[in-house]
C-alpha cells in the first residue's frame, strides 16, 4: 500500500505561479510505502504506484515544459538498508517515480 499525499508552493491547480514575480513553483508528493516499489517490483505494482501519482496530478491544469529540479529524499530503516535486501538500489526505486511523473499523466512533457 502507498500512502500519497501532495503539497504545493506559489502554485495551485489552475496556475503555475500564484506570484509570477518569484518565476517558480513547487509540487511536493509525499510517498510512505508498507514495501518499496521498483523496477523490479511486479508490474501490478508498479503501475498501482504510477496510477497513484497521476491521479493526485489529474487536477493540475498544466505541466512543466522547462527546465524541471528533482529532489528525492528518502528515509530508510539503517538496519534494513545495510543487512537485509529489503531495501533496493536507490536507481531502481527511483524509476516507477520519474515515469509516473513524465509524458502523459504525468507533470512535465
């Protein structure tokens, strides 16, 4: 199960900027997952994690057609991380995410 939730700055739905002179917006998704989804996740849960995504993007009028800054922070057990293969390389966690956040659906073209 993934728990989405979505936050944003100097933006809202139906307009990129809310103040034009700062020339910036901010989309923040906030993840929390009971298990990680990645790459080599089963596709049902990649695409659920996808859909996911998208739908909380489905309401925004508009995407993101310049230069576009990532930042992903993740928060991950130590012990889980370093002596269990629970947790997956960063790389391939990070991939369902960018393509759910790319091309149709998604925030930016």
């Amino acid at each position: 199960m993934v728990k989405l939730t979505l936050h944003t700055r100097n933006c809202d739905p139906t307009s990129l900027y809310k103040l034009e002179e700062l020339a910036n917006s901010e989309l923040e998704l906030r993840l929390e997952f009971d298990r990680i989804v990645s790459i080599q996740s089963q596709k049902t849960a990649r695409d659920e994690l996808c859909a996911a995504i998208q739908e909380q993007l489905r309401s925004f009028e508009w995407i993101c057609a310049g230069p576009v800054n990532l930042e992903l922070l993740w928060y991950l057990h130590g012990t889980q991380r370093q002596e269990t293969d629970k947790v997956g390389d960063i790389d391939n966690i990070t991939k369902p995410i960018i393509d759910s956040l790319t091309g149709e659906g998604g925030a930016t073209d």
